[in-house]
C-alpha cells in the first residue's frame, strides 16, 4: 500500500524521509500574480522502475500550467563549518538540519507525462505558473498520480491573491556561470552551435530564479598580441550579450581585468597573463588598450548604460594599495561605467561604485557600509564558501529557507543586489550528485567548500537541472519585490511582517508555520492596498 504526504516547499525532504500518518493529504497554496505556486510530495514503497503517470485536472475557473519533477537525492559528503569551508564527519553542527553523511532531494528532474521510479521512496516537486495576467481567485483542480495500477487523488487548491511580482526585478542578482564546465558535463565542443544553445538554457535557467545580471569575463574575448600592441575581438561577447538580453537580463557585468596569484598576496597580476603585474608598465600597457577597445564596443552597441565592471576579486588589507591604483586604471579607460567588487577590507573608499561584501562582513563594518551608502555608493552581498555556522547560505546542510531568507536581508538592510560566484562552478571532476564537497584548491590548501557551494544546478542529459535552492533564491527574490511594494505604502507594516521571521543574517525562524502565516499576511496585506487603489481609480 502506497503512503503519500503533500510536503511543504521550504522543507529538505531527504533519501530516508517518511510520510507522516498526520501530514497533509491535499494541495492548499497561496501565491502572488507573476510567480509560482509549489508543494513537495513524498511517497514510500513505490516499487522500482514502476511506471509513473501523471496529470492535473482543473475544475474551476480555467487550468494552469503546471510542472512535475521527479527530485533527484544528492550526496552531502560532510558538514559546513561554523566559520568556512567544512568539518570532519560526525562534528556536531547545531546550526545544520542533521550530521553529514546524508543524502537530500535538490536536483529536479523534469518528466512527461509517464516516467519510471527511482526507488523506494519518491519525491515530486509540482510547480504551477501564476501568469501575471492572471485574475485573483481561487482555483481548484486534481492532481492525479499513477503508479503502476495504484491511483493517488490529490485535491488542490490554489488561492491567487491582487498582489504581483513584477516581471523585471528590482533586486539585482548575478551567479556566476563555467562556460568551461558547460562543454565539459555536456561534452559539447566550445563555441559550437550545440554549445551555444545549451548556453541559451543555462540563461534560461538564471532567469527563472529573476536573474538580472550575468558576467562577461575575457574568456569571450580572442586576444592577440604582438610587440606590445592588442587587438581584440569581441565576437562572442557580443552573442553571449544579444542572447542574454533577449532572455531578459537587464545588466552586464564586465570580467575582472585582474586577480591574485596567492590570497595573501600584496600585488595584482593581470587576468589576461598572470605573469605580468597589472599596475606595472606593461600591465598599464595591455589594460589601456583592452579597457578602451571594450568601452567602445559598449558604447557603439549602445550598452554602455547597462554596464558595470570588475575590478579584481575579494581585495584584503595587504592588496589595498594596490587595487586603489588598479581601480584608477579601469576609471581613466572606463569613465562613467560603475565599478563592482566583491571585497573583503573595507577601507578602499573612492575605488568602487558598488560594494559588495559577504553577509557576514556587512554585519562586522555595517556603519561603514551604511555611511557610504548615504555618501551615495550602492552596496549590495554576496556569499561563497563562507560564512558558515548561524549565517544565511545556500548550503545543503542548512534548513532550505535560509536560502530563501537571504533576500529577506537585501530587504531588511537596504541591500540592492547579491552576487554568488557559483552557478554551475563544479570543480576538477567534481560529481555534483556524489562529491558535493570537493575541495577549493587541492594544490594549495586541504580545505573544502561546504555542500552545494560550487552550484545550484546540475549538469542533465538536456540541460541544467534547477534545484530546490535555485527555487528558494526565485521566491526569495519575489519576496523581496512584495516587501519593497508594501513598503511603499506602509514600511511599518512590512517591517512587521520580516521581523516576524528575522532579525539579522543570524536569526531567523525556521517553523515553517510561522513563516506560511508571514507570508501570507504580506500577500494579503498588500493585496488591500492594491484593491483599496483600484477602488479609487474606479471613482475618480
């Protein structure tokens, strides 16, 4: 006899998970216009390799789209540790859900119609699309499953509030993607059709999760030198730039032109050959050609408005000098574009435009943070490898709406963008579905990075696979979007609503029941308001 239980989208389900004798039987969610509705289901003693059928049957109004993932379980080979990178099997974490070695459903496998089981136990994600034009209402339907010749009838629900998600963010966010790792888990040659059109699908799969911007490093640019003298060619920068706007992003993020060689290093080495000191003679030399070639591709494309450039990465303390002297290199060849970094020491001001430290470091210099934000610079955070322990990540290991609760913090502290580094960053010969730890850099160090840290999609025999993280950074960002809108009418009240759930980039409520009541009094609350307006509009 088959057990099944309708399981919230903000819960890790696990491999060894089981349906609850009082858990939820049918579908009941809530959700703004513009964004999407979604549950979990769990089911056990699925024979293996049964045959799955599915389909959703609306009742009333008209029907929806709906989607079906069969979840695929990843390994979690060890836990994050409290500050960075990871601890031993069997080193208590209380801030992680349980003790690595565990495995947990994130990759989601999109199925037709018909498909086979996995294992013994199943796990489904089912995702509705809410089109923004949709009218608020309650709409109803069944979710029906097959398995082999036993029928699972699951009542479903859906309430469509007033409120809505804009289709173009407003909170900037960028992950960083491998186009190395694209051919490589694909196995498609670089710069092939095919490898342009599964590139087309990782922009795809960026832009579910409202994605705005997306880097453009030299590895689009073919360099040739000759006696001192560049030429560039811009070729492929410019198709990734026209395929990735038409997906709909809004901003392009210029490579760093820099990095370091050693993380304690004082000095700058270019990106371009890391033999050759970039503020040096003949690092001035190549940046004030190549900065200037790719200001004027910007601007003759008329995408200048739409850029902001990298620097070098993470500065600390002993590079300080250094990247003042390098940032003043890129502003003289890229005058009016806004310079980004994500950085570690905060006392390099004039160098950037956009400040971009971890959650954590903006918590150690908020007042410096918050006083070069009233001096008119933008800051936005990012996360990486750190900061572990308590702080919000997107790690495996760490209850799934601390991924979700991130955007929360853009809200909470006047933060308009997050960047992450790792999209799909798998490194060495990394199996993102076995080794989710791998270590950061085998030669130097034996540390490794937490679990899910080098991606959040997976490598699929047609594509990107998204994960329930990716899903839980897309609501995030929508959250974050319906707080900024409440705010607009009543800041009081949103501030209520978040304090509710957090309260820094360390405490936040993971009770699912408390967070399903915020989120709902955030729909509600601003759906009076926009029904309150359009009764106005209707008298005037």
């Amino acid at each position: 006899m088959l057990n099944y239980q309708v399981v919230h989208t903000n819960e890790w389900l696990f491999s060894d998970s089981e349906v609850s004798s009082d858990g939820a039987r049918s579908i009941s969610l809530i959700a703004a216009r513009g964004s999407r509705a979604s549950c979990q289901i769990l089911i056990n003693h699925v024979p293996v390799e049964t045959e799955i059928r599915w389909s959703y049957r609306p009742t009333s109004p008209a029907g929806l789209d709906v989607e079906l993932y069969q979840m695929i379980d990843v390994l979690v080979n060890e836990n994050t540790g409290p500050d960075v990178s990871t601890v031993p099997v069997g080193t208590p974490a209380d801030y992680a859900t349980r003790l690595a070695p565990f495995r947990v459903y994130d990759a989601l496998q999109p199925v037709g119609p018909a498909f086979s089981s996995r294992s013994a136990t199943e796990a489904m994600y089912v995702s509705w699309d809410i089109p923004l034009s949709l009218t608020a209402a309650d709409y109803s339907g069944v979710f029906e499953l097959w398995i082999g010749d036993e029928l699972l009838t699951i009542p479903v629900t859906l309430q469509v509030v007033h409120a809505s998600v804009p289709e173009q963010a407003t909170l900037a966010t960028t992950n960083w993607m491998s186009i190395h790792n694209i051919a490589k888990k694909h196995q498609l040659e670089l710069w092939s059709e095919p490898f342009w059109a599964m590139v087309r699908k990782y922009g795809e799969a960026m832009r579910r999760a409202k994605q705005t911007h997306f880097l453009v490093g030299l590895e689009f640019v073919q360099i040739q030198a000759m006696d001192g003298q560049y030429t560039f060619d811009f070729s492929r920068a410019e198709r990734l730039i026209h395929l990735f706007l038409e997906l709909g992003f809004t901003g392009i993020e210029g490579g760093h032109v820099a990095g370091r060689t050693d993380w304690n290093a004082p000095n700058f080495v270019l990106s371009y050959d890391n033999k050759i000191d970039a503020t040096g003679t003949e690092g001035f030399a190549f940046l004030a050609q190549f900065l200037t070639a790719w200001h004027q591709f910007l601007s003759e494309h008329g995408w200048l408005g739409l850029t902001i450039q990298h620097i070098a990465d993470e500065p600390i303390e002993e590079s300080a000098a250094d990247f003042r002297i390098l940032s003043g290199m890129v502003r003289k060849f890229m005058p009016g574009v806004p310079l980004i970094e994500a950085m570690i020491y905060p006392a390099i001001e004039g160098s950037m435009d956009i400040w971009v430290p971890t959650n954590e470091g903006f918590d150690k210099h908020r007042e410096h943070f918050e006083r070069v934000q009233k001096l008119g610079d933008t800051v936005w955070f990012y996360t990486c490898w750190n900061p572990g322990g308590k702080y919000l990540n997107r790690f495996m290991d760490l209850h799934l709406l601390k991924t979700r609760y991130l955007h929360w913090g853009n809200y909470k502290y006047g933060l308009t963008g997050y960047l992450h580094w790792g999209f799909n960053q798998y490194l060495g010969d990394q199996d993102p579905y076995e080794l989710t730890c791998p270590f950061l850099a085998p030669s130097v160090h034996s540390r490794r990075v937490p679990a899910g840290d080098t991606h959040i999609v997976y490598p699929g025999a047609d594509g990107p696979l998204l994960s329930m993280r990716l899903e839980a950074m897309r609501s995030g960002v929508e959250d974050y979007e319906l707080l900024q809108q409440l705010a607009e009418y009543n800041r009081e009240a949103a501030d209520e609503i978040l304090n509710t759930c957090m309260t820094s980039f360390t405490e936040v409520n993971t009770d699912l029941f408390v967070f399903d009541g915020a989120y709902r009094k955030l729909l509600e609350t601003l759906s009076s308001y926009i029904q309150q307006d359009s009764n106005v509009e209707e008298r005037v």
